[in-house]
C-alpha cells in the first residue's frame, strides 16, 4: 500500500507548495534550482506566492486533493508551515491530505505536537544519522510518518541501515527516489563518478538497480515496512502529466486545445498592416466568430486563435504571420513547440 500522500501524488492531485529555499544542510545532490536554493521564497508549483489567494487559486486550478510541503527545510520557517497547513486545512476541509518532507534537523517533540495539532497528516524524513531517532518520536506522538531518500549507486548500506531502523520503530513506509541529474546537481554527480543512464533523460545510472536490490534485500530479510521505488518517469509521465491535464482542462482559454500531454495548443497571429483590437475585431466578424474565440496574448504582442481555422485566417489576412504553438498551461505558461504554418 503507498502512503496517503503518493496517492494523491499519483492522481496528479498533489499541490507542491515550497515554503522557504532555505536549508542548513548542503547535500551534493540537492537538485533546487538557482531561483530557490538558499533564497527565502515560496512557490505554490510554479506559481510565485506573493499572498494566500495564490496558493488557493492554485490548488483550485489542479482541483488539489492534497498538498506536499516542501524547501529548503519547512521547519526552519514553522510559523508560516503552521499557518500554511491550517490555511488548507480551513479552506479544503480535513480531507485534503497534507504532508510535509523535512531533513529532521530541526524536529523535537515540541515542533511535532505544533505540525500535528495543525492538522498534518503525514511526513517524510530524508534524515542524516544523528536525527533518526526523531521520526521514532513523530510515531509516538501518532503522526504517520516514514523516510524518503534518493538511491545512490554505491550508498546502499547506509540505505539497508536505515531500512532495519525503520522497521524497527515500526515507521510507515521508506520511498526511495531514482537520483536524477538537473542542472544544479550535475558537476557535484559528475565529480563523484555518476553518468547519465543513456535511457533517461535524467535518471543517473545504477540509480534504478540500486533501489530495487535494496527492496529485493529487504524482502528476504523480512522487513515488514513497505518500501516504494519512485522513479523518474513515473514523476514526469504520470504524476506531472495528470496534473498539467488537469490544469490545462481548467485554465484553457475558449480557443485552447487540451493536448494527451496536457500541453495548450492554438495559433498565434501577428499583422504589421493593423492593430491587435482591428485584427482581433476583423478576424470575429470574417469568420463569423463570438469575441470569445480570439484573444490577444498574454504579452499583448499577438492575436490567438483556435488552430483549426488555419485556412480561414489565412483567407481573411492574407500577407499576416501564422504559428502553431503549444504552451505549458502553467501560471507562467512557458512555450513548448512554434512552428510557422
Ligand atoms: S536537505 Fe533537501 S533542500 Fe536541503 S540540501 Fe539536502 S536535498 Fe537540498
């Protein structure tokens, strides 16, 4: 049985809200990017939180089941953790699920009765040694908790170690992440030895061996947590899929399609002869189209329309400049493709 929290992650349900880039520990692999590491920002997925509304709007904009707390490390802003998890708790009722990742630095008992009389429901260590013992007090106090690590070719004692800890204290579960490079990780990756598996995108090599001969190990030894191998794909082809899907089947304006990829795709328009608002105004009354099915771009720059009227745009501005774009359907709504038609 995966935890609560993986889930609702797996549905594509799961609100990443990142609430400080801060963190004491400075682990080789740390893959936050330059925007975030050591900076004291918050972000709700993609969206920069600059109030509460945001965070909501977000959550509504994915229909949020349930929300993962992350950094940088959480606990080294408590206050705003607490008030986050209360914020959701009250607005979404009890039933989104909330829970939270910490290095376990910063726990003591007193910081555990405050998370959990806050309503949290689940948390996931990535401890060092010397901060094991805490996840054996959150188990005390009745919150469900468990590790999370990444697997590191090479490291897999530490991991069985802390596997035989954990089942010890009769934790909830261990995830174990396929270690991944990213731009920020990769000259710490390369200085140790890692290469990229030349069948990811990403994923280091050995990372997916190593993970599921500690699980195969701990079968035989009669470790009883259960133990869930996350890898890259399943981030990137399902969780993040569903949940751009669901983002982009709620945001996607009236002339948007919704691709399987959960990308929105549409064309864009640009004339040096008229104005947007004449092209915009030109364009509805040629094709016959309600105001609503032509928009003008986020930047202003350009018209946008449905993709396929192609031929009748083309008839009704001749000489005009016409793209197939696809756009992330994020608040920052990169571009994924353009292509001239
Ligand atoms: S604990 Fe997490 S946020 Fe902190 S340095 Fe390690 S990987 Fe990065």
């Amino acid at each position: 049985m995966f935890p609560p929290g993986c889930e609702v992650c797996l549905r594509g349900r799961k609100l990443v809200l990142f609430v400080t880039g801060i963190c004491d520990r400075s682990c080789y692999y740390c893959p936050l990017s330059e925007s975030r590491k050591g900076l004291d920002v918050i972000y709700a997925d993609e969206v920069l939180v600059k109030n509460d509304l945001d965070i909501i709007l977000e959550a509504r904009a994915i229909d949020a089941e349930g929300t993962g707390i992350t950094g940088g490390d959480p606990i080294l802003k408590l206050g705003r953790t607490l008030r986050y998890i209360k914020l959701l708790k009250g607005f979404f009722g009890k039933e989104h699920h909330i829970h939270l990742y910490t290095n376990g630095r910063h726990i003591n008992r007193e910081v555990l009765s405050r998370l959990s009389d806050a309503g949290l429901d689940e948390l996931r260590f990535h401890p060092e040694r010397g901060d094991w013992e805490k996840i054996k007090i959150a188990k005390e106090l009745g919150i469900f908790s468990g590790g999370e690590v990444p697997a590191i070719p090479g490291d897999e004692k530490s991991i069985k170690e802390f596997v035989m800890f954990l089942d010890n204290i009769k934790a909830d579960f261990l995830n174990i992440n396929q270690l991944e490079f990213c731009p920020q990780n990769a000259y710490q990756l390369k200085q140790r030895g890692f290469t990229l598996d030349s069948e990811s995108m990403a994923a280091v090599l050995k990372s997916k061996e190593s993970a599921l001969a500690t699980i195969d190990w701990a079968e035989k030894e009669g470790i009883r947590i259960p133990i869930h191998y996350c890898s890259s794909v399943v981030k990137d082809a399902v969780q993040t899929k569903k949940r751009l899907i669901k983002r982009g089947d709620n945001v996607a304006r009236p002339y948007e399609k919704v691709s399987e990829e959960g990308l929105l795709s549409k064309l864009i328009v640009s004339s040096e002869c008229s104005s947007l608002r004449e092209m915009k105004a030109l364009l509805a009354k040629k094709l016959r189209l309600p105001p609503y099915m032509i928009g003008v771009s986020s930047d202003g720059k350009v018209v946008e329309a449905p993709e396929e009227l192609i031929l009748e745009i083309k008839r009704a501005l001749p000489g005009s400049k016409i793209s197939y774009i696809e756009e992330y359907p994020t608040a920052t709504r990169e571009r994924f493709t353009e292509y001239p038609c």
